[in-house]
C-alpha cells in the first residue's frame, strides 16, 4: 500500500515535469491540474526535484524544491475567484524555493492537497519583496 500511493505521487510530479496535461489530469484533482496550469502559465520551465517522500495510509507528503522563470502572468487565485495578492507582471527572473504538500490518494488519483510554499524565498527572488539585510545580503535574523 506504501509503495502505491507514493507511486501516485511520484507520477504526478513526473507529469507536472514533463509538462503532460493527460497524465496530469489522469492522477490529479481538477483543482490540482487547474493550480498547475496556473503555476506553469506564470513559469512555463516549472520543474520540481523531490528531495523526499513520506507516507502515512492514504496520504503522501513531499518535500520538494519547485524552480523556474517567471515569464507568465500571476493573479494568485483564490477557490472563491478572488485573488490573494496583487498581480504580478513577469519579471523574468528564476526562482527556486522549498516546498512542503500532502496528498490525499483515493485509488489511482489524489483526491485533495495541502501545499505549503516558501513564498518569501520566491518573491524576493523575483525582486517583488526583500528581506536581505544591507551588511551582508543574507537573511535578516532579527533580534538576537
């Protein structure tokens, strides 16, 4: 049972890097394949390095690290049509960034996802945001 649903897992990711959107839409949600449109619309070179999987009955959680160049369009949508930032026009930059989800696996498919993003990392990479300190251009720490 571990083996398969990770395996979902794995072919998802393996979808998403080949840019496939019939083995995308065969092992993943609608909102799933519908936020990867999204993502992939903003950054057409998306890929993801799985760094690791872990497995708990039907649900699958993946650390991961999601790069590309943002030369697309983001409106960050929300599910009830509204959008969660203001849009944000291509910058053409390249981005890499951490990236922690669960999968809920229902059979052959995953049915739902939770997805954690380290979006900080990512917006400052496209110059949207900053939070390098002037002295050495490395995190801020804050107070010691």
């Amino acid at each position: 049972m571990h083996t398969d649903v990770a395996n979902v897992v794995r072919r998802y990711f393996d979808a998403v890097n080949a840019h496939d959107a019939n083995a995308l839409e065969a092992v993943a949600c609608e909102r799933l394949a519908m936020a990867i449109q999204w993502f992939t619309a903003g950054n057409p070179d998306l890929h993801f390095d799985v760094e690791w999987l872990a497995v708990d009955g039907d649900k699958v959680t993946a650390w991961v690290y999601g790069e590309g160049t943002h030369s697309g369009h983001w409106t960050f949508p929300t599910p009830a049509g509204a959008h969660a930032f203001q849009p944000l026009p291509p910058t053409n930059k390249r981005w890499r960034a951490a990236c922690s989800a669960t999968y809920l696996v229902v059979g052959e498919r995953i049915e739902d996802f939770w997805v954690s993003w380290d979006w900080l990392a990512i917006l400052d990479q496209l110059g949207a945001v900053s939070y390098r300190t002037p002295a050495d251009d490395g995190p801020s720490r804050g107070p010691a």
